[in-house]
C-alpha cells in the first residue's frame, strides 16, 4: 500500500492554478440516502458554541460550496460509535463515493473508530482498496481515547504503510461544551503531546494537530517543530483570536508546516479569510498557509512536503534561508534552543 496517497483520485482532477486556497478541515453531517431532520438539544448547543445557525450539509452540498469560491477542500465524518452509542450520520463509503464525482472540489478523509481494533485495521484496508481514500481524521475526545495508548498501534501502522495523513482533533472542543458535564467529553484527550509519541513511534506516519490547541498551543508547537512531519491547521477558530506565539511561529519557522482550515460548516471560509487578511502575516507567508503547504502535503504539485525536509543541522543551528526568513521575529535561537 505505500504510495498509495498520491494516485488515489483521479489524477488532474484538481486544477490548482485555478484555486485560491485549500481548506484542510471541512465536516460532512448528512447523508444524500436520508431525509433532513432537525437538530437535537445536544447539536443545537453545539452550534450555539459556536454561535452559528445549525447546517446538516452532504457532500454535494460542501463541493459546491466551495466550487462556487475556487477552493478545494478535505471533508470527513466522524465514526465515534463506541464511545457515544451513536453511529455516524454519514458512512465512509458514501463519503468517498460522491466525493469522487467532487474530485476538482472534494478530498475525501475516513474516519475509523479506534475502539474495533483488529476490526477498524480490516475495515482501513477495505476503503484505502476502493482507491478513494486520502487521509484519516480521528477526534480523540470524542472517541474517548488516548492518542499514544499502544492498543492503537495496529491501526497507526496499517495507515503509515498507506503513506496517507491522519488528523487529530487537539485542544478544546465544541462538542459538549456548556452541557453538564461536558456530556461526558473528556478534553485531555487531546493534548497533542500524547502525539508527540505516536510521531516518535511511527516516524513515517504524517500527522496534522487540528485546531489552535487551546490550553496547550505550545505544545503542539512544540512537536510540530521537533517532528518533521507533524503539521498544525488552523480550524475551528477566527484567526482574530490566534494566540501571539501561534501567528509567530506560522510567519517564521513553522511557514511550512501550517494550513488553512475552517471547521466548515460552524465556521465559513469567507468569515475565517476574512479574519486571516486581517493577521499580521507576511505576505510571502500567507500563499504557504492558505494553498501550498497542503498542496504539496496532498502531492498535488509533485514536491515533496516541505516538513519532510529537515530544517535544523545535525549541530542544531539552522539553515542560512531558515534563520533569513525567521529574522529577528523567530523564537528559537540560532543554537536551536528557545529563548526565555
């Protein structure tokens, strides 16, 4: 299977000298093979979270928004069945099916539900066969488990050999905030340093922290630095309420390693671009952040991904075009320690 990544959707389809940006993070709630419904309680206060309107979208829905603004963006769903005794509204195989029919618009992730074990590792094989797949999305707090819990590692391993990418929820969540209890979610879940492990123990498998992750940024910070090939969205918040140390390290030495996400549809991307023109990013930064750095991620341009490429000499000092473009704004020294 490895290699698999890059061939699998319909190779051309995507024309990126037409799109203006690629959204990492979009959300797929309904399904073309079910009738609409209204939202419960416990979806409601979700969108109050976010104080946005409720929107059930199915995939021909998210491809033809962002069709309509030239994007491209990644969609999922969420398979959290043991921890919530709810199946997903929307299946995996629905998802990569009219994703495919989407495929200039639509890059289609899976998500597994990590509890089935052996299970979730044949049914990984069963869709990464279909030639649809691209990526692997896993909520940690809403799935109820530890990241770097060794019981996952068969999974981890089945997807490192795709050569495909899996995103972690990291941080806060929306899901269950202001209910009692937090409706059971637990957020240490999602401390990316659990990550930290996954990405010494499968040093192949590329990750993708979503999220600022609030309380811990710099952590994920810090493992995106230290691991070549850990990457950080920016989903689920405005860009406005970006912490100072985040919009430092995407303008300097992490430039390579963030991408533009939404959290669509609970945040829109005009609303988060709109936002972005708004951050202080420098102008050479904001092409890496909103397209390039995911285009290459996604092998769409032929290159490697920068992250995969070490930046730091065996010595610890930096490369000369590193410490040029970090300039007097970068946080690490030129001995690669961070300053106090």
């Amino acid at each position: 299977m490895p290699g698999l990544a890059m061939v699998s959707t319909l190779p051309g389809a995507i024309d990126l000298d037409s799109v203006v940006a690629i959204d990492v993070h979009t959300h797929v709630h309904a399904s073309v093979k079910a009738s609409s419904r209204a939202v419960d309680e416990h979806e409601q206060a979700f969108y109050d979270y976010f104080k946005t309107e409720p929107r059930q979208l199915t995939v021909h829905e998210v491809a033809s928004y962002y069709r309509e603004r030239h994007m491209v963006c990644v969609t999922f769903m969420l398979d959290a069945t043991t921890a919530t005794g709810l199946p997903p509204a929307v299946s995996n195989d629905e998802v990569l099916e009219l994703a495919a029919e989407h495929a200039d618009t639509v890059i289609p992730f899976v998500s597994l539900d990590p509890h089935r074990g052996r299970a979730a590792v044949v049914e990984l094989r069963r869709l990464v066969a279909t030639g649809l797949v691209r990526g692997f999305k896993f909520h940690p707090s809403v799935q109820a488990f530890w990241p770097n819990d060794r019981a996952y590692y068969p999974l981890y391993e089945a997807i490192e050999a795709t050569g495909l990418p899996a995103l972690f929820h990291t941080g806060q969540t929306g899901v269950g905030a202001g209910e009692p209890g937090g409706r059971g979610v637990r957020t240490k879940y999602a401390n990316p340093m659990a990550l930290d492990d996954v990405a010494v123990d499968f040093p192949e498998l590329t990750i993708i922290l979503a999220h600022p992750s609030f309380p811990w940024q710099d952590e994920a910070l810090s493992v995106a630095l230290h691991k070549p090939k850990v990457y950080i969205d920016l989903s689920g918040w405005s860009p406005k309420y970006f912490p100072a140390n985040l919009v430092q390290y995407a303008n300097t030495l992490l430039r390579h390693k963030v991408l533009f996400g939404s959290d669509f549809p609970v945040i829109t991307p005009d609303r988060w671009l709109a936002d972005f023109e708004r951050l202080p990013i420098k102008e050479e930064v904001r092409p890496l952040i909103l397209k390039e750095n995911a285009a290459r991620l996604f092998g769409l341009t032929g290159d490697d991904p920068p992250g995969d490429r070490s930046e730091t000499r065996g010595d610890g000092s930096k490369d000369e075009a590193e410490t040029s473009a970090a300039g007097d704004d970068s946080p690490v020294s030129g001995e690669g320690r961070v300053r106090s």
